[in-house]
C-alpha cells in the first residue's frame, strides 16, 4: 500500500489522466472519488495543480468527443449499445433527451454531474447533430468546472484524505482486501438491482410470428412504439400502421385504446423495458390484453418483417 501511494504522488497526473478518461470511455472507475483524493494530496503542492487540472480536463474531452464521433456516425446504434449496461436501458437515453431538449449544449455541462447520463450525453449530441465547435466548447467548459469542483472539495477536506490513506497504508494488505470486497460488493449490488429490475417487470411477451399472424386478422391489433421521441428522429423505422406514444404519455393515453383489442407495445431497449413498462401501466388501468413485443423492433426487422419509414 506505501508503494501504490509513493506512485500515485510520483505520476499522479498520468494515472488520473488514465483513470478518467477510461471513466468517460465507460469503464466502471471511481474518477469523481479519485480527484477529491488527487485534491488532498496536492492541498500543499500548488505546482503540481496545472498538469493535474489539465490531465483531468483532456482526459475528459477526449472521451467525450470519441463518443460524440460515434453518436455522429453510428447514432441510435450506439445509444443502444451504451444502455445495454445501463440500470435502466432506455432512461439513460430520455434524462439526456430531456436536458438537450431543455438547455441544449449548456447541458453537457449538467451532464457531467449526473451519474447515470454522463456518459450518454456526448453521443446523443453528437447523433442530434451538434457542431463540433459548440460541443467542444461546451465539454471543455463543463470538464473544467467538474474537474475543480471535485479537486476543491479534496483540498478542503484534505486533513481527512490524509488521515484515510495514512490508515490504508498503514493496514497493508488488510487494506487492500476491504477495498477490493467494496468493489465486489458494489458489483453485487448493481447486479441484484438489474435483476430485481427485470423480475419487475416479467409478464407475457409476444414473439414477431405472433404478432405478424395477429396483423392478418380481425380486429387487428393496436401496436404502439413507446420510443421516445428523438429516438424515433434518429431511426425512423416503424412497424407498419404503429402509433407512437412514448412511454411518459402512455397514462395521458390510455383513455384512447379500446379494451377489445390486444394491445402490442415495442421499443428498441434490452429486455423490452420500456414496453414492459408502458404494458404495466396500461394493465393497471385495467386493460387485460396487453403484450410487449419480445425482442423489440429489432427482432421484427431480422425477422425480416416489413417496416415503414416515419
């Protein structure tokens, strides 16, 4: 524990610049808790503050903009991708939606102190066709103020940083143990939320051959696209005679659907979440025949199923 200490006081910067931007890549790294601890240590070496400050601000702009390239190029593909490790994987992508909407580019700097959305930002803007300019702008400036806020907290507790890593050091490998059980225990705990999540929200799924076969009949059934809104700006497929209803105004909605009809909700997010969700509130307003699409919109276009363009 003494050496892993000497080293971070020796190459501080490079290992923070290191950690972050793995954080902005994605990785599951403390980096907010890392700057209050490189803020403590370095309460009394006002030399070493403009490579820390600029390692922590490079770091964050370069993995934003790596993922603003790909929103650019690959838009809702990556979105996708990005919320299949989220807790809930279409929420990440509606919060962004909802401060882009809301405060444009002055929310990537809002974002930066949201966990959860943090990382999703940069895409969607980059995906929503935001400049180059004013997303840099706009990064950088959000990258400053969170990379200070977080290194002036550490500086002003950092009596209390020292006395903790004077206690880890002097515990050794005891030490080390208990931080790696809080790790595995954090990862449990995210683990068994995802699950209870899921478990929530287990009920009937209806497979694409179902529902294509329903299409065929009469009375045909109602199907809604509970995507939100700049999703369905960005893939503008839709099943055939689909209404699009995002899931926030499913309630509003839910006086407008007969009663004698199945009802076939989809989304495009892992496990149907969104349309599991919307399918739960429907059923507590008492509707009996109402189904998500397992698989989504996703598994009707590899079916090879028809779609229209919105």
């Amino acid at each position: 524990m003494h050496q892993l200490i000497g080293l971070f006081a020796q190459h501080g910067a490079w290992l923070l610049f290191g950690i972050v931007l793995a954080a902005r890549l994605g990785a599951p790294l403390p980096a907010a808790p890392l700057l209050v601890v490189v803020g403590g240590l370095a309460a009394g070496a006002p030399r070493a503050w403009p490579a820390i400050l600029l390692a922590s601000v490079l770091a964050n702009v370069l993995g934003d903009g790596a993922w603003f390239l790909a929103g650019r190029r690959f838009g809702h593909r990556v979105l996708r991708l990005l919320c299949r490790v989220s807790l809930s994987p279409d929420s990440c992508v509606r919060q962004s939606e909802l401060l882009l909407t809301r405060w444009g580019g002055s929310s990537l700097v809002a974002a930066k102190f949201l966990p959860g959305i943090s990382v999703v930002a940069a895409p969607l803007a980059g995906a929503l066709g935001m400049s180059s300019a004013r997303f840099l702008a706009y990064d950088s400036s959000g990258s400053l103020l969170w990379s200070l806020a977080y290194l002036l907290l550490g500086v002003a507790f950092h009596d209390q940083v020292q006395r903790v890593l004077d206690a880890l050091a002097g515990a050794g490998v005891a030490a080390a143990l208990m931080l790696a059980a809080i790790v595995l225990a954090w990862i449990v705990w995210r683990v068994w939320r995802r699950q209870a999540l899921l478990r929530s929200l287990a009920m009937s799924r209806i497979t694409v051959h179902a529902l294509h076969e329903l299409i065929g009949r009469e009375p045909a059934p109602v199907i809604i696209d509970v995507r939100s809104p700049t999703i369905g700006e960005l893939d503008t497929r839709q099943i055939p005679d689909a209404v699009s209803v995002p899931l926030r105004d499913i309630r509003a909605h839910a006086a407008h659907l007969p009663r004698d009809r199945d009802i076939v909700l989809y989304c495009n997010c892992p496990n149907e979440v969104s349309a599991a969700r919307a399918a739960q509130v429907l059923r507590s307003h008492g509707f009996t025949r109402v189904y998500p699409l397992l698989g989504g919109l996703e598994a009707w276009v590899a079916a090879g199923r028809p779609v229209s363009m919105g």
